[in-house]
C-alpha cells in the first residue's frame, strides 16, 4: 500500500479537549475514561459526576453531514419511544442530540452493558428476529431521505470507482481485481433488478454480533446506529450467521422463526444476501484505503495494500461471482472476517 497523506481529522482529541468538549456540551465528567474499540470515529466510556456511565462518540469529520447524524438519532429516538431496547442520544447543551466543539461534533449515549448473544441458542436467535422485527416496522413507518441506500449496486460501483481512481491497488494487480469486481457489480445489480417490487425500509445497517449486547434479565439490545441505512430486511439478518453453511441454515431458521411471529418476512430477498456480502467486501477494501493516513489502520490492518491481500481479495470475489449465480438454495453465508466491530466500515 502506499504512503497516503497523513489524517489528522483527530489530531485535537487528547483527553483534555474531549473533557471539556463534554463540559461545554453540559455533561461534567468525573474524568475516568475508556477509549472504546472504534475505527471509525473516536468513542470512549466514562463516568458523570452525577453517578451515571455514558458513552460519548466524536464523529469523524467529513463523513456524515449533520443532517444525515441528526436523522440517525431521530431514527434512534424513535425507536427508544417504541420500547425497541436501542441506546439513543441524549439532548446536550442547546437542546440537540449533535454539540459542535471546535470542528468536533460530539453525541453522547446512555451506557447499556451487556455481552455478546449466544447465536447457537435457537431461542436466543428468535428473540433477536423478534426484535428486528420490531425495530423494521418502526423502520417502515417514514423514510430516510439523508442517508445512504443500499437499494441497488451503487454503492459497491462508488468504491470501485474510489480505488481504481485513486490507483489503490498495485498497478500489476489492479487489472485482475478490476475486471472481477465489475462482473461482481453487474451480478448485484442484475440480483436487484430481479426483485423490481421489492420493500426497503429503515435499517440498522450494520446488525452484526458486536452491535447487538445481551442481559438475561433484557434479552438483546441494539448499539451503533452509525450505518443506518435505507434497504432490504435481509441487510440486518445475514451478518448474524455463522460461515458453515448447514450451520447457517439451522440459525436462519431460527432467527426467521422469531421474525415473523411479528412481521411477515419475503423470501426472496435471501438471494440478495450474497450480493449484499460482495458489496460489502468491496466496500471494506475502499474503507481501509481511504482511511490509510489514520495511524489507527496501518498499525491495526498492517496486512491491507500487500500483494497477497489484492490477491487474496481478487480470489474471493471470484468465489462470490459464483456464489451469486441464481438458485433457489440458502447461498453460504457470514465469513468471519465480514464481522468484525468497526464502527463505521466504510458505508460512507
């Protein structure tokens, strides 16, 4: 990978700006804090004075626009006054759920502990559908109309775009990875011209294990609204299942069970779940590529821009050009590396 320029979008967090950042936002800080495990923006842990945890999230700037944060938060608010268990802003100084500071935009949360859910207890999966359920049909109540789509192959066409554009790749591989990734493009796009009436809706967007803590006294409850995006339902199911595939049939089952004991779920759309995984991976590899000046990633992905990953990157997508062709069976499903815990990776 090459140098890219140095991003210094964080350079003014040190503790003390993000302390009073919270003083001028009306929050007064005990000063214990956790940086938590965030790529994408900057989000750490602390204590108020008066006795409560929160979780305050600096956002990256450039990103989102203020009106496409402000209408994560409405969708979050929305949620929370349904009863769907989500942590969602509070209001700050000036009475907005989004405080300016200095070039730094700031929300700040409720702390909601938890642990991962148990994805192989069948009943665990069908209270998880249970409350997808839920959180799409306050989704469908409105549309978005700031954030993004994922309704089409136009969001894995921009990264594409990005990264042959910004000569990301090595220039003996970029051909190889160039001329899979648009015959995967035209797959996605021939995938959701085969469902011409399908429904979209609000979405978590980025539903995988990290984003969903569980209590045994609550059951599952939804963090990070940062990816919410307009699409299909099955956006925020196919990220929960495991790789093997008879395994991944047995928890889809499950998780579909739980679903529709609420909402009635189109079959249809599980032949968007491999497309839907290939743009995800093409836009993964345009996240870390755009964000290579942050020191965070080369220290974090020291193996992103080799040889061997746009090698390895080329082969996967021919197995994904095969594993998009029509059929009727559940296609394989989340490899593990499609879930890890990003904040953010690269919907933008």
């Amino acid at each position: 990978m090459s140098s890219a320029s140095p991003d210094l979008s964080f350079g003014n967090l040190t503790p003390e700006f993000m302390l009073d950042a919270l003083d001028a936002a009306g929050l007064r800080a005990d000063g214990r804090m956790l940086q938590l495990n965030s790529f994408e923006n900057r989000v750490l842990m602390l204590h108020l004075e008066d006795g409560d945890a929160a979780v305050a999230k600096f956002y990256r700037p450039g990103r989102w626009s203020d009106a496409q944060i402000l209408e994560e938060h409405a969708f979050a608010a929305e949620l929370a006054a349904a009863e769907v268990p989500v942590a969602a802003p509070w209001p700050l100084a000036g009475g907005s759920t989004l405080f300016h500071c200095q070039g730094q935009r700031l929300a700040v949360t409720p702390r909601q502990g938890g642990r991962g859910p148990e994805l192989e207890d069948p009943e665990v999966l069908r209270w998880i559908g249970r409350l997808l359920a839920r959180l799409h049909g306050v989704g469908r109540q409105r549309p978005f109309t700031e954030r993004l789509a994922w309704a089409s192959a136009a969001p894995a066409q921009a990264a594409r775009d990005w990264l042959i554009g910004h000569e990301a790749l090595p220039p003996e591989l970029a051909p190889a990875w160039d001329d899979i990734a648009r015959r995967c493009i035209d797959r996605i796009q021939a995938a959701f011209d085969s469902l011409p009436d399908l429904q979209l809706t609000r979405l978590h967007g980025d539903c995988h294990p990290g984003n969903i803590l569980w209590t045994p006294d609550r059951g599952p409850h939804f963090v990070d609204l940062d990816d919410a995006v307009t699409g299909p339902v099955v956006q925020d199911l196919w990220m929960l299942l495991p790789g093997e595939p008879d395994a991944a049939r047995r928890q889809l089952h499950a998780v579909l069970d739980g679903y529709e004991q609420i909402a009635e779920f189109d079959d249809r759309e599980l032949r968007l779940i491999e497309p839907l995984r290939t743009m995800r991976m093409i836009h993964h590899s345009a996240w870390l590529a755009r964000r290579w000046g942050d020191p965070a990633f080369p220290a974090a992905f020291p193996w992103f821009g080799t040889p061997n990953y746009w090698m390895d990157q080329t082969a996967l997508l021919r197995e994904q050009l095969e594993a998009m062709q029509p059929r009727d069976a559940l296609p394989a499903l989340a490899r593990d590396e499609d879930l890890v815990d990003f904040d953010g990776d690269g919907f933008a």
